[in-house]
C-alpha cells in the first residue's frame, strides 16, 4: 500500500525476518525498481518506538479489554444509526477496505466516515472530474510522448505512479533520434526541473496565469481553444510561445501535467488542453477511480464543526495523524476531545494518541493480510511476512470489528472480498496470485469520456479572483520524511534532500534576490507570517528557486514522534489551511535573533570548470567534436605491469547521467542492503555520514538562474590502479580476482590513508561505535550475509560482493554459467529510471559490455590513471532551438 495506491514488492526474510525490499518485476506499476519509501518500511517495521501496548488514559490494557469496551458502544450506536460515530481513514485503493466501509455505512447509516491525506489528491481528482463528468485517474505514458509539460508538478518523485514515470520517462530519453524533450514550471527546484532540457523558474500562483498563456498560444496556432484570449502577464512570453509550438508540432505524441497543489481549475484545464491536442487515448489516458474513501478538506471541515459542536459521541481515527497534519484553522487536537469517546489506531504514540483515550497499536503493512490496486494497474494481496511483533491490528481487521462488534481475521477477510473476483476455481486462482504478487489481467480499463473545454474559460475566471499579493509560500512535500510519517527513521533524516543536500532539517528555500532584499543568508532564523498565522524557520539560500516565492518542507518539527524525530526541523502545518493547502500568498517574512545550523552534504555546487560532470546536446552526439569528449590528456602509461585475470567473471558498472533522476532510492537501498548505520546531525555536520553512495549535483551558470544541473552518484570506482591500495600498511583493503577492491575488515587498524589517497573521497569511517546501541528490535532489521563494522574501521562499497558470491554459488549448484543479470547490486536494483548496468564485462553479450562501449562513456577523473571499474554515460539534452542560448 503507497499513498493511496500499490507497489509490487519483494521481501527478502532471513530466519522469518524481513531484511530487505526489492520491486516486483511482474507488477506494472514499478517493473522491479522501488523508491525511498518502500525501501524505509523496513526500519519502519522495526523502528523501537512503535505502538507496544494496548492504552487507555495512558494506562495498559489489553485488546480484549477494547472489545469488551466497543461492544457497549457498539449497542448503543447501532440503535440510533450511528448517529454521533465519526470515523477517519487514510485513503486506500484496498478493496476489502471499500467493502467494509460499505458494511459499516449500511450498518451506521447516521455515522460520518472521513478520508484525510495531509497530501492528498484532491485537486486533481475534482477537476478531472469538473472536465470528464466522473471520477477517474490520469495514467500517463511518458514513453509515448516527445514533447512533455510540467506545470509545477514533480512527477519524477511526488507523484503516486513516479516509480513507472520514472521509467518511461528514461526510456524516452535513450534513443538520440526519438528523444523525448521536458518542459518545466515550478517555483522550487525538484529532481524533475534538472531533468528538463529547458526550465523556467515561476511562484505556484502564477502557473494559473502561464496556463492561460500556453492556451491562448496553442490557439493562435490553430487548436481547438476557442474563447479563451489574453493570459500569462508577466510570465516569459518567448518561453510559452516556444512551448506551444512545440506541443502543436508533436500533437498526439505531448503530454502536458500538473501539481498535485495546484488547483481544480488548472487541473481541469490542462486536462482540455490535452484532449484539445488530440492526447487523450495515446499520451495520457483516464480510468475509473476506485471505491475507496477519498481525502477531502471540505469532509474535515464539516467533521470539525461537529466535533466543535459537540455533535460527535465517538471519534475513531485508523493511521494517519490529524492531530498534527490537519489543517490549522481546523484546529483538530483541540475539537476532537470534546467528543466523549475518543479512539485511535496508529503505528506510534503521536500527536493524535495524545487526543485519545483509547490507543490501539497498530500492525504495519509487512505484518498484516490486505489488498491494493496501483494507479490503473492491477489487484494485490498484501501478505504478511511475520506475526505482528507487538500485538497490532490492521486497519481492515479495526473496521470490521467497528462493523460488527466481533472480530475477524485479516486473512479471512481478504479472502471474502476475492472469492466474487477469483469465481469458482478460487484456490487454484488464490494460489496463483499470491505467488505472482498480482491478479493477471485485472488492470483498470480506460474510459473515454466526453471532455468540457469550458474548463479553460472557467481558469480564467477562477485566476482572475485569485490575485497573487506580495511572497507566496509554497507546501511541499519532504523527499524524505515525506508528510511526517516517516520523521522516527533515521535512514529518512539522514537522507539528503535530493537538491539542497539538507539533513536532519527543513528549511524556508528562497532565491538569493529575495534573501539579499530580506538581509538573509543561509542558517539565518526568521518569522513567516501568513495572516495572523507564525512560525520560524531557518532559511536557505536555493538556486533556481523562483523569485517571490519561499518553500517549506511539511512533515518536521514533530513533538511525539519518538526518539529520533522528536523536535527535528521547523512545523509548516500551522500556516497550512483548508483554503491553502497547496500554497498561499501574502507572506511576509521577518529576520529575526540566532540562527540555526543546518547539515548539509554537499556545500560546493560547481565543478570549477573541470571535466567531472558531462553534458552534451544530442546534436554533439550526432556530429561530434571536442567539447563532446571533455579535457585531451596525454596517453596515460602504467610504470608496472598490468593486472591479467584468468578466469571467472569480471565485475563492472556504468552509471547513466542521462537517466540518473537523483531520487536516493539507491542509497537507501544500499544503506538497508549493507546494514549501513546512521550517525546523527552532529557528525554530518563534520562531513562523517556513512553512506556508501553520495548523489552530487553540480550548476552551472548563475545561481538565481542555473542554466543546467546535473545529478552524479559517487560510489567506490573499484580501480584497477587503486590509489588506497598502495598506502594501506596492513593489506586490509586489497584486489580481488574478479577485480573488486575489497575490504578485509578485521585487517584494518585505521589509519586512513586510504581515504586521504582516494581522488573520489568514497570511503567512510566510523569514528565511533555508531552500531554500539542500536535497539534489538533494529537489529532484526541487519542483513546477516554483511559484516556490522566496529570503531576504528574503514568501509567503503563494496559491489555489493554478499549478493555476486550468491550468485555465483547458484550457478554453480544449477551446473551452467553464470548468466547475464544474475548478480545485481542493490543500488541498481532499486533504481526506477535503470541509470545503473552491473555485470562482468568479460561477456561480449552482457549489458554492461554494450554499456562500456557506448560514445557517451567516461571515466571520472580517469586521466589519474586510476582505471576505475565504475563508468558513466555523459547527460545528454535536447534544447529547443528557439530557447537555446
């Protein structure tokens, strides 16, 4: 379960312990890859801090206690209807859930049921609506489309299909006589406007405005936008004129998309303006929205004025965490205890167990049965992989107890809701999709509804009663914690954000102008006012962030988190209201005393004119010449003998610049797969994280306006000629006979000349026991084929070398050769856009052969003759000529 949505995943368990998350490679919605998130219910999973016991006014009681309890309630609601039950839930794409949800309105016609998502999809769910006259979803084919539009949208990360986006969106871009071309608004730089080949740099509330523009272009040109004139004000003409010509010249092959925060309106009219270039059906296509309970402002407000109004006997809340996320002029924890009985299922103690009198401890989604369906894509069960480890329930199995008063099994009853969709041979067809992760052939079937191009005329109106005043400020979602769900895990918090490279932190990201005219500089506190509304945060400096408009990260500042996320960053949710969800004008913001240190890891954003990083237009590539090839070096000559190999496989990897999206997905994967420890904000601000892998970016031209940012992900080169080979006094870290530069933990005494003689400076040491006192619990979560390093040691990437001996073992018990694809690090596993090949390069067949003899193949900092196993492909763009500089 994702947002609403599904991911197909794999669970590696070792002795009945989940250790490990890898994508399903039969499921369409992610094909094998995952994300953040994903690879973090692990640590989620363990976290020491989850819900372990059943509370009552704080006190422990049992969970028989809390159905002898619920079923009094449960007479007396029964009697009047529901009248005065009020229950909320995440939204779910699960079709038990819908079912149950059905039962226990026809049971409680009376009873208010309420979906709430602090970011949820709301917007665009009622605009498509507004245009199409139902409810559906977009599903986007990227792969389809050469000309793509994002308005404010970061669907390379944010969106709930980014993982399949993030696909087809690479293999748009790998044939260099097809490539795909990205167009970018947004007022705050995210991982989507570097991976455009033309950005433009625009405050959220003005998007409406460049909508109007794009429309009224599109029509001068002949497309069927009839009644729509003026639009787009201040916004850069040539930019929308060039991007309308480009659209009208690909029409059938364009897509254009937007934010989920922006508004109905703009959702309705990209929609037409879609259907309006002949989209529909081929870039873009519309599918039924599922039975599920939906987030939506509008439910909460009218829950609150209940709940204000005394008119609620029993609150219910499954997940979730409203309490600390709803909006503010709600204010929900203050309502919500008026209402006499109070009870919540959560996987932690938080903000809203503290509003409630009963606390249930919830089961995580590894440990409970359920079933989802992805974004247009196919049903699954969610099985479980171990008994919940501190007695919790899933929310399925808390609605049918609500529903009936009695309880019943989660196994049971997801299998009552299949047994209508399975038919007659159901256990042969249960079996089957258990082992596939998917029901065959049940994916959504497009609808082709009629579309209102009304809804163009209707933006005008709605933006013109919308004026822009003053700063805007903008709500984001967090890279990392995301909405707050996951501020406890410390993978999360260490996680550097994908563009600013923050940790541990949130931070108010302006544009140098703004923060020159305001007399702010990094780490400098400050007050944000909207309306009568305040909070401080620290404030960043961010290039490429939009004049006139501050961002801010939601999900920090938690106050019962637990251990780790407790007081971490700055909480955005007091500004957030039900009319400003998304972003809001009127912003003023005041410097005031002190100012706040922020961990960030990579503070040097250029490459001071080196040849790190390479980016080429795709006409260089068709017609080469020296700027395609970087720097000339002399030819390079060994002074000894080079190493030869024998036999057996040798390992190699390439890295992809021009699908490399910056995600982090590889590196948390690396960091669950490698039981990688997390060292806290302190000590990443002495640049001592750990992470085998760093993502760094690097601009070019002037920060308030870069002219391209590139993404590169630094992991050991495993050199031929290593540099940290030759200076280690104790033969710890060594070259193996596939060609892996290998560590020999117990050797090392630390001396660390090995990093002192590293050119890519990848190797970490732990200067301190970082493992010494982990919870038991996290323990579970440690990978028993990896060495736990101690203090004192130097570790670095390793290729993954447990999964390559695996692999190479089970070829050799099935008595073949090892295949192409057999032996899989965890970073390319993981990855959504497949930047990364690994393989042995000895086969002339491999991926990773064709990979190595690409035109596009570098190798960083190779004229120090280090021959590093690890390569990159350089960035490739695809500019506009009438944009091109």
């Amino acid at each position: 379960p994702f947002r609403g949505s599904a991911l197909g995943l794999l669970v590696v368990s070792n002795e009945g312990r989940p250790t490990k998350v890898e994508g399903n490679e039969r499921h369409p919605a992610n094909l094998g890859a995952s994300n953040v998130w994903a690879q973090n219910a692990i640590y989620d999973l363990y976290d020491p801090d989850r819900s372990r016991v059943v509370l009552q006014a704080g006190a422990e009681k049992t969970w028989k206690d809390f159905v002898t309890y619920w079923t009094t309630l449960h007479a007396e609601h029964a009697s009047d209807g529901g009248a005065g039950l009020a229950i909320v839930c995440e939204p779910s794409s699960s079709p038990t859930e819908a079912r149950l949800v059905d039962l226990l309105r026809q049971r409680f016609p009376q009873a208010r049921i309420v979906g709430w998502a602090p970011l949820g999809e709301e917007n665009r769910q009622a605009g498509l609506a507004a245009v199409v006259g139902t409810d559906v979803e977009p599903s986007y084919r990227l792969d389809q489309a050469r000309v793509i539009l994002s308005l404010d949208a970061d669907f390379l990360q944010h969106d709930p299909d980014a993982i399949r986006l993030a696909r087809d969106y690479a293999a748009g871009r790998r044939d260099v006589e097809a490539m795909n071309r990205l167009y970018v608004a947004e007022s705050t730089l995210t991982i989507t406007g570097i991976a455009a080949d033309h950005r433009l740099a625009v405050p959220s509330g003005r998007i409406a405005a460049l909508t109007l523009g794009l429309a009224t272009e599109l029509g001068k040109q002949g497309v069927a936008v009839a009644g729509v004139k003026g639009g787009g004000g201040e916004i850069d003409a040539q930019w929308v004129a060039a991007v309308a010509k480009d659209l009208k010249a690909n029409a059938g092959k364009s897509l254009i998309v937007t934010g989920a925060h922006q508004p109905a309106e703009v959702h309705a009219a990209v929609a037409a303006l879609n259907a309006a270039l002949g989209n529909v059906g081929k870039t873009v296509s519309y599918v039924a929205a599922g039975a599920g309970v939906r987030s939506r402002a509008a439910d909460m407000q009218a829950l609150a004025a209940d709940l204000a109004g005394g008119r609620v006997k029993t609150l219910v809340v499954l997940g979730g965490n409203p309490a600390y996320d709803a909006p503010a002029d709600l204010d929900f924890a203050t309502v919500a205890v008026k209402a006499p009985h109070r009870i919540r299922l959560g996987l932690f103690v938080d903000e809203t167990s503290a509003v409630a009198d009963w606390h249930l401890p919830q089961a995580h989604f590894l440990e409970s049965w359920g079933d989802a369906r992805s974004t247009g894509g196919p049903l699954s069960v969610v099985q479980p992989l171990i008994e919940p480890l501190f007695g919790g329930h899933s929310p399925i199995e808390m609605l049918a107890l609500l529903e009936s008063g009695k309880e019943t099994a989660g196994y049971e009853l997801v299998r009552e809701t299949w047994k209508p969709v399975l038919g007659s041979d159901f256990e042969r067809r249960w079996e089957r999709t258990l082992h596939d992760g998917l029901l065959v052939d049940s994916a959504s079937q497009p609808v082709a509804p009629p579309t209102d191009m009304s809804a163009i005329a209707t933006l005008a109106t709605a933006a013109a009663a919308r004026p822009a005043t003053g700063l805007e400020l903008v709500f984001q979602p967090s890279s990392a914690v995301y909405d707050g769900s996951g501020a406890n895990s410390a993978w999360m918090q260490e996680l550097p954000e994908p563009v600013s490279k923050l940790t541990w932190d949130n931070a108010a990201l302006m544009s140098k102008r703004d923060a020159e005219a305001l007399g702010l500089k990094d780490g400098d506190l400050a007050t944000l006012t909207l309306g009568d509304r305040t909070m401080s945060a620290a404030v960043m400096v961010l290039p490429g962030q939009a004049v006139g408009s501050v961002s801010i990260a939601l999900g920090y500042g938690r106050s019962a988190a637990g251990r780790v996320g407790n007081g971490v960053g700055f909480n955005a949710y007091p500004l957030r209201t039900t009319k400003a969800l998304g972003f809001a004008s009127g912003l003023t913001v005041a410097k005031t005393a002190g100012s706040h240190v922020l961990a960030v890891t990579h503070e040097h954003w250029s490459t001071e004119g080196r040849d790190i990083v390479r980016e080429q237009a795709i006409a260089e590539l068709k017609h080469p010449h020296e700027s395609a090839h970087g720097e000339h070096h002399l030819p390079l000559e060994s002074p000894w003998p080079e190493r030869t190999y024998e036999d057996g496989p040798q390992w190699g990897m390439t890295i992809d610049l021009n699908s490399c999206t910056g995600c982090n997905a590889c590196v948390v994967a690396c960091q669950s797969e490698n039981n990688i420890p997390s060292v806290g904000k302190d000590q990443v601000t002495r640049g001592r994280e750990m992470h085998w892998i760093r993502i760094d970016r690097y601009f070019s031209g002037r920060p308030e306006a870069p002219e391209s940012i590139v993404f590169q992900p630094v992991l050991c080169m495993h050199c031929e000629n290593a540099p940290c080979e030759e200076v280690c006094p104790v033969a710890a870290t060594v070259h193996g006979s596939s060609g892996l530069n290998e560590m020999v933990y117990n050797r090392c005494i630390g001396t660390r000349y090995c990093s002192n003689n590293c050119p890519y400076k990848v190797r970490r040491f732990n200067f301190y026991n970082f493992t010494k006192d982990t919870p038991e619990t996290l323990q579970m979560a440690y990978n028993p084929d990896v060495t736990v390093r101690a203090r004192g040691v130097m570790e670095k990437c390793s290729y993954c070398v447990q999964r390559l001996t695996r692999a190479e073992r089970d070829a050799k018990l099935a008595g073949r050769p090892m295949q192409d694809g057999d032996a899989r690090t965890a970073c390319q596993q993981s990855c959504p856009a497949q930047a990364i090949e690994f393989g042995d390069m000895r086969d002339p067949k491999s991926r990773i052969a064709a990979s190595k003899a690409s035109a596009r193949r570098y190798d960083l900092l190779g004229e120090l003759n280090t021959k590093p196993r690890t390569s990159y492909l350089s960035r490739l763009r695809n500019p506009n000529p009438e944009l091109s500089s």
